[in-house]
C-alpha cells in the first residue's frame, strides 16, 4: 500500500506527539531500574525521624500538600530565598510553620549516596509523604514518581494559592479546585489534620470570638495556653486532633462533629453545609476515610508536574544546580 508523504509526515508527527504524552506522565516504578533502592532508603530515613519527633511525620506531610500547590508539585517549597527570587519559605502559609528542611536535606543525602543525581526533590516530598502516613498508622498507597524540580519559586503564588486557616467552606472548595481537586478530595485530604499541632496565632481568633459552632469546654482548655492578646502565647502550640494527635486515623472527624475543630477552617466542613454528610460518613468509616484519602493524594500528586526536560533534578533541594 503506498503512502503519501504527507501521510507520513501526519503519522510521524502524531508519534512524536504520542511519545512526549507518554514522557510526561508520571508511574509507579520510574526509578525502579535507575534507583532500585530508593523506597527502602527513604522509609528507613522517614522512620528514624518520626522515632525522634512523632510531630515530625505531620510536619513532612505537610511540606507535599504545600509544594503541590503553588504551582504544581516540583519541589519549590525547599528553595532558599536567591539574588533572583523570593522563595516560599517565608509566605504568609510557611513562614514560622513549615518545617522538616532539615529531614529532608537527610533523606536527600541519602538518597544521593545511592543513586547520585537520579532522584527529584518533589519526588522525595511525594514518598515521604506516603512513608509518614504509613509509619503513624495511616494508609499507604503507589507513589507515582517522575517529576523533575523547579528552578526557582514564588512567595506571591505561596501566599495566593495555600488556603489559610479563615478560610470560609467556600473558599476551602475553590483553592482546592484550582489545583484540579474536587470537594470531597478536599474533605479527605483534610483529614491529614488528624495529626499535627497548629500555633496560637492559627486559632486564636476562633476560640475567642467564635461561639455558635464551638464547643465551650473545648474553647477554654485552649484559651488556657493561647492567650486572648496578640503578640502573648503565639508560638504555643496544640493538637489539631484532641484525641490521637500522633496517630492518622479518622478522629478528626469526629471531632468535628462534636463542634472540635481547632481551625476555624476545619470546623467548616462541618457547619450546616454541603461537606457535612461526606463528615459524617468518613466519622463512621474510617476504611473509607483511608481509601478516599489515599487516591486523593495520588490525585493531589498529579498537580502540574514537571517532566522530561523540563526543570532539572536537584543536587541539593535548597538551591538550583
């Protein structure tokens, strides 16, 4: 059968095309060949650290949800500040709060010894991720791997994309849908607060002024370490989870019911709204919560990655190569 040249030419531009929609997608096994040893590596750094700092397995968890979005996952969130840009370090949603560089900086060197020059920092926050969920208690799931590092980062887009602890119900499901995440990923994804403590200055507002969806009780045990007045107190701490702050499973919700959300964000997905039935069914099945909560990070992960050629894969996660 004979062909046109300009046959040809659609159908080897269609398998160029095919080839770099291929190249761009993420999968469970890219580093299987190239860095055989990487899950092992990284579990046993993730472990070591959690043994020293349970707080520790909230802290690396958190550092993925705030890398993937601002801008998509590739690692900005571990750039220190240069002469050309601002990182993220020291937005409004960081500064004073994200933490676990230094962890990260560990299983990096880790990681290099025994693959050097293979392993992108966002795919080290995405398997740290799972590996502090598992470790206390939580679900696992296949971490899709294959994303390259950004060269540089944005405090601006830190600070316009990382919903803050006023956020309105409202305004939960609109940063969520801008990183391609639907309400009720929102509402699992929430559920990493089942462990973790938050500052003073993150819920002070909320056990002062609010009344009609907090439980009083609750409001004055924490008034008891975060002082009414601003500036006294701002740096203390409490668990967002009263009830098992060290362990992942669905006690935060159950807390909410019960008018025991430490955020005023948290609270809001159980105030008489379009988020209170998926609570209540995550409260009374913590398989579901699990399940829901596991494909909602994979999703989560899929956010904009860099891929191929673009960006690079860090020597050292806090500055470009």
């Amino acid at each position: 059968m004979a062909y046109s040249s300009s046959t040809v030419l659609v159908k080897f531009v269609f398998l160029i095309f095919f080839i770099g929609v291929v190249s761009a997608q993420l999968s469970t096994n890219f580093y299987s060949k190239s860095c055989p040893n990487l899950f092992p590596t990284v579990k046993s750094a993730v472990r070591s650290a959690i043994s020293k700092e349970t707080r520790m397995g909230a802290s690396l968890l958190r550092l993925h949800f705030h890398d993937c979005f601002v801008n998509g996952c590739d690692g900005s969130i571990l750039l220190d500040d240069t002469s050309s840009f601002i990182g993220e370090k020291r937005a409004a949603p960081n500064v004073n709060s994200a933490r676990g560089f230094e962890v990260v900086d560990n299983i990096k060197s880790a990681v290099e010894k025994a693959c050097p020059g293979v392993v992108s920092c966002a795919d080290i926050l995405a398997i740290t991720a799972r590996d502090s969920v598992v470790t206390l208690g939580g679900p696992s799931w296949n971490v899709k791997l294959g994303r390259r590092d950004a060269r540089t980062a944005s405090q601006g887009a830190a600070n316009s994309s990382i919903p803050p602890p006023t956020s309105n119900l409202n305004a939960l499901i609109s940063s969520f849908r801008a990183v391609g995440l639907s309400a009720k990923d929102m509402v699992a994804l929430s559920g990493s607060h089942t462990i973790g403590q938050a500052r003073c200055t993150s819920f002070r507002a909320r056990i002062y002024n609010e009344t009609n969806n907090l439980d009083a009780s609750f409001a004055t045990t924490r008034q008891s370490n975060c002082p009414r007045a601003a500036g006294a107190g701002d740096n203390n701490l409490a668990p967002l989870d009263l009830q098992s702050p060290t362990a992942f499973n669905n006690d935060y919700y159950k807390n909410l019911i019960s008018r025991k959300g430490l955020l005023h964000s948290d609270q809001e997905l159980f105030n008489g709204g379009s988020a209170d039935a998926t609570v209540r069914q995550y409260s009374s099945n913590p398989s579901l919560f699990n399940s829901d909560f596991a494909a909602a990070m994979i999703k989560m992960g899929d956010n904009r990655p860099l891929t191929g050629s673009s960006g690079e894969i860090r020597r050292n996660c806090r500055r470009p190569n």
